[in-house]
C-alpha cells in the first residue's frame, strides 16, 4: 500500500481547486483545502504536509509573505501561484526560500509539471533529512565506542588497539553491537565511581 501524501491547497479561486484535486490523484494524495492563511497555519500546526499549493490572492492577505512564513516555519514546500504581472518580482523576492512559483494562468500541464516538481523536491528532501539522521546516529554511536575506548585506556592501561579489539571481541561472543557493549562498559564504570 502506497502512503498517502498531504498536501494544503490555500486558495479562494473556486475555478482553480477542482483542478488541482484532478492533477493529485486520490489514491496518492490527501487533500486539504484552507481558503484563508489564517486556516491555513492553524492546519500547519496541527497536522503535517508533504507540501502547500499556495494561489495568491487569498481572502485575508495577498498570500507572499503567509508563503515564506509557512515554508520557513513549518518546514515544507511551497508551490506558491501568483498573476503573471508580478511574477518576476515574486520569484526574485523569494529566491532563498524553498518555494516553486509559477505565474498565472496557466496550463494544466504547467501546472501539473510544477506539482511534479515540488513532489520530487520534497521527495529529495526527505531522502537527505533521513541520509543526515543516519549519519548523526553513526557519529553518535562512534563517539560512545571512543568513549568506551578511553575508559579502558584510562581504567585499566589499555592500549587503544587493545581497547579496541575488546570491545569487537565483547560484541562478538555475546552477539551485540560495539555500541551496546560501549554503553554497558560506560554505565558499569559510572557505577563503579
């Protein structure tokens, strides 16, 4: 079963909705639907979305701002839609910003290749923040292991190769990582002092 993406769709235009829930197919998307910003960031903070479809104006204020706010805050992407005339000012206005913008109108494959876009971004995103969590974890696994190290340096005048091959020999007869068998040598020192 494929997971289903939120996405928040803040628009006022009436014409514009039925076409975006069209172009985001139900047995993949979830679509929520906020026609004021402020409804909108109360949504944000209650649930998470893979990303926001933001169609500026919206009835409560222009829309740009609420944009960068929502995609800075609440750490997801816009695909900010705004009238042709201004869109120049707009994209440069929010070039450090992760938001797509595209200018209106449109087609709908335009606008459906934008919506594929944002989709592979977020998609990219995600793929970097779980890379990142890994690696933190590694670092952090890696840094009990030299503690353990140094504890055995310290304690009992290990050398560090000889620290080392313990802790490899610990986790292998007793069939655990080298970080449980770090964590339990740092907890039975702590209780020792």
């Amino acid at each position: 079963m494929i997971n289903k993406k939120k996405i928040l769709i803040v628009s006022s235009g009436e014409k514009l909705v039925p076409v975006l829930k069209e172009l985001l197919p139900v047995n993949e998307y979830i679509v929520n639907l906020s026609t004021t910003i402020h409804d909108a960031k109360k949504k944000l903070r209650n649930e998470s979305f893979y990303f926001s479809i933001v169609q500026c104006p919206i009835k409560d204020e222009f829309g740009v701002k609420s944009s960068q706010e929502i995609a800075n805050t609440f750490d997801i992407g816009v695909l900010l839609l705004v009238k042709n005339d201004i869109f120049d000012q707009v994209t440069y206005r929010l070039k450090e910003d992760p938001i797509l913008v595209l200018s209106m109108p449109t087609n709908r494959q335009v606008l459906y290749q934008g919506i594929c876009l944002m989709n592979t971004l977020m998609f990219q995103k995600q793929k970097m923040e779980n890379e990142i969590r890994k690696l933190r974890k590694k670092i952090q696994d890696q840094q009990k292991i030299n503690q353990a190290k140094l504890l055995l340096i310290e304690q009992y005048h290990y050398s560090e190769e000889k620290a080392h091959h313990y802790i490899e020999k610990v986790a292998m007869d007793h069939s655990i990582t080298k970080v449980e068998v770090a964590m339990s040598l740092i907890e039975k020192v702590k209780k020792n002092e």
